[in-house]
C-alpha cells in the first residue's frame, strides 16, 4: 500500500508512466535532519525526521520523501541509511567520527573545505588523539551538524 502511493506521486512528475522507469529520473539532492519536529513522507508516512530531497532534472520537479522511502529506489548513489546513521552518531556524540564515506559526502558536497577533510583523514585512524586534534576534530563535526540541521547536506 505505501509504496504504491509512494510510486504513484512520482510517476505523476516523471516523464515515465511506470515505476521502473520513472525511479532513474531522480537525483537526491539534500538530506536534512529534523531536530525536534517531524516532516511526512510522500508516501504518506507522517514522522520522517530526515527528509531527502529528490529532484528531476526532466520535470524541474522537486518532492520531499523519508528515510523511509528512499530505499524503495533501489539506487546505490541514492542509499543514505549510512550517512544518517553517522550523522546521528556525532550528533549522539561529538567526540565520535563519521566514516570515510560519510566524510567523502560532507567533502563532496562542499560541507567541508579540503584542509578539513584531509586533517580528518589524517587523526581518523589514531586510536588516541591530542587535545587540539580531538578539538578540531569536534569542530568540524560541529560544522557538518549545523548544515545538517540547518540546510541539510
Ligand atoms: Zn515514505
């Protein structure tokens, strides 16, 4: 049932009629956590609190759908269930460290400039961390956590 409202809504601003087709029109183009409120998902779904922003360079159209329902893709390049999931960890903890990919995300998408990215690499692998490398490390995780819940990544 849900997915079936799910594909229906992006059928409708694809230019494919069918699912299968219409799903390789969409790129995700933002993913924003929700701090203390809730979004609902084109599927239907009312208490998404990280919402992906999948947009269709075809149409120009733009929908807002869940964690939830990205998966339902089935898109590699669109799977972000590990990104959230590191993101939720540093902000749980910001001490903690994001992985490498979610760290090449963030450098990617220009979150973090290229010294941010490349000293993180740098201290990532150290079991034991410096005072001044364990703060800039939670600096930089503060950075991408205030464009996660501001803008989005
Ligand atoms: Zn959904």
């Amino acid at each position: 049932m849900e997915k079936w409202t799910l594909s229906d809504r992006v059928v409708e601003k694809s230019i494919a009629d069918n699912w299968d087709e219409a799903r390789l029109e969409w790129d995700l183009i933002n993913v924003l956590m929700l701090e203390n409120e809730y979004e609902s998902c084109e599927c239907g779904h009312y208490t998404i609190k990280e919402v992906c922003t999948i947009y269709n360079n075809n149409t120009k159209e733009q929908l807002d759908i869940g964690n939830c329902c990205i998966k339902k893709f089935e898109r590699e390049e669109m799977d972000v269930t590990d990104l959230i999931r590191c993101m939720k960890n540093i902000y749980g903890d910001e001490s903690k460290s994001l992985n490498k990919e979610a760290l090449k995300y963030c450098f990617e998408h220009k979150i973090i400039n290229r010294a941010q990215y490349k000293y993180y690499i740098e201290i990532w692998r150290k079991r034991k961390l410096t005072e001044s490398q364990l703060e800039r490390k939670i600096e930089i995780n503060q950075i991408i956590l205030k464009k996660a819940f501001k803008n989005g990544i």
